[in-house]
C-alpha cells in the first residue's frame, strides 16, 4: 500500500469509528448536496447573522478554537483525500467529543463547501464568536482594542490575533463594516477570534461602555498632540483606530483622552490599520511589565 493510500485508509477508519451507527462513514460526493450548498451559503454575512454560525477552515484554526474553550462545532466537514497528515485524524474524536456532526465529504464536494483556494480538507461550523458588549467582562486595569469602521475581514482578524497575543480584553469594532464572523476574519486571526473577546456595537454606545468602566480613550492619529511612546498606557486604557482610509471619525477625536500619533520618520505619514493597532498594543504592553 502507497504512503498516500495508507493515510486516508487510516483516517477512514478513524471516520467509520466515529460517524455511523451501523459503521459506516456518511460520505457526500455530489457538491450539489443539498448539506454542502448550506456550507456554501455560510460565505454570506446574511446567512450567518440569521443563523448565528461561521465557518472555521483549516486544520490549525479548527484546532485553537478548540483549544479556547467553550466552542462546540455543530459541523465537522472533512475529505481524507485532502488530509495531509493522518495524525490530524484526531481532530474527528475532540469535534465529536464537543457534538459536532461529521460530513464525510469527497473531493467535489469539499471544494464546494470550502472558501479557500487550496483546502487542507478540515472545515467546521461554529457558533459566531460575536458576543454583545455587555457581555464583556473587564480585568480590574483593562485594555481594550476599538476598531472604528474597519472594513477589511483580515484587518480585523489580524487585530484580534494581536489583541490575543498581549493579553488585551476585549476587541471591540465600532460602527461594524465587516463582521467578526466572515471566515476570512476568522482565519487571519488564527482562532483568536475564539480566545479574546470580540463584539461589535455603535461607536456612541462603545463609548459609553468605556466611560461607565473608567477606561481612557486614546485615539490614534498622524495629527496626535504627543507620540504614543510619551504617553501612559499602564491603566485602564481603551486604543481606538480607525478605518483604513478615512481613520478614525470625528466623534472619537472629539471625545478623546489622548490624541496620539506613531513615530515616523519616512515619507508615509500612517500605517495599515492592523500593524497600528500592533504598535499600540504592544507598546502598552511594554508599560505594562
């Protein structure tokens, strides 16, 4: 038997163990399946919000929203011809543990359901990681990301990564243009969209959730009055950036604790609202230990 044929056979078997009760695999071929056209349609914000689900392809992203806790896939879609390590063949057992339903899917089939240009053939559906900004719980000395109009999908996931990786609070988009639940944001944040608070909510009530927790409004822009390296950062602190070609709006400027800027010293003026939103978390970072 090839090396080839040996992995799927083994990650078949893994599947017959798990998916049937007489012991045998559900498999789909056709990508007209009508389960495969509703993977499909999860690509659309409308079908997610009505449904509260998105969709999380690839293995290391099935993986670390696993891994978050409190994530229960209701769907575990997967094409063994596609699997590109058989070791990976235990993701099935941590999703059925959780009660996903498992969809055996071949290679047609998978293409269909899958969003990405070369698939790994692991794609599950999950409930949306959005969560109302009540439901937000502050540390005692917070620190909290406000992304003012972001419109990009993979601005915002890149963002939650960050946000993730320093500790942050909360990712908080104000005014939303994307949603927290695209797949594209999903997959730029690696699953962190999981680990670290997201939600969404107008700019006015953001505000007035930041006010009610004594957090400090620090507005990120080219015309700040001191640079951000020169500001305090160590206490309860909320960095907004903005949209990225307009910045961060008018209302945010004007209610602003700290109008700060990056230190630039070439000819461009700003940066990609993401790798802003680096600096800044990091710098508070550095403050902070």
């Amino acid at each position: 038997m090839s090396p080839q044929a040996e992995r799927l056979s083994r990650v078949g078997q893994h599947a017959v163990s798990l998916t049937g009760v007489d012991g045998s695999p559900r498999v789909i071929t056709s990508a007209s399946n009508a389960r495969v056209r509703w993977l499909a349609s999860l690509r659309k914000r409308s079908v997610r919000d009505a449904q509260g689900l998105t969709v999380v392809e690839g293995y290391a992203e099935l993986s670390l929203a696993l891994d978050a806790g409190g994530v229960a896939p209701r769907v575990l879609a997967y094409s063994p011809e596609l699997v590109r390590d058989d070791v990976q063949a235990t993701l099935l057992g941590r999703a059925e543990a959780a009660g996903a339903e498992l969809l055996r899917l071949g290679p047609a089939a998978f293409a269909r359901a899958s969003y990405r240009e070369s698939p790994d053939g692991w794609l599950g559906v999950v409930p949306s990681p959005e969560r109302p900004l009540a439901d937000v719980a502050l540390s005692s000395n917070p620190l909290v990301l406000v992304a003012d109009r972001v419109e990009k999908p993979g601005n915002l996931g890149a963002m939650a990564r960050t946000a993730e990786a320093v500790g942050a609070d909360a990712v908080v988009a104000a005014d939303a243009v994307g949603d927290w639940g695209n797949p594209n944001a999903v997959r730029a944040s690696k699953g962190t969209v999981f680990a670290v608070p997201v939600a969404a909510a107008r700019s006015a009530e953001v505000l007035s959730w930041l006010r009610a927790h004594s957090v400090a409004v620090l507005v990120a822009t080219p015309e700040g009055d001191s640079l951000v390296t020169e500001t305090d950062l160590s206490g309860p602190t909320a960095v907004v950036v903005g949209a990225e070609h307009e910045g961060v709006g008018d209302g945010w400027r004007g209610s602003a604790d700290h109008l700060v800027r990056l230190p630039m010293h070439g000819t461009v003026n700003s940066l990609n609202v993401a790798t802003t939103a680096a600096v800044l978390l990091y710098e508070a970072l550095r403050q902070r230990s």
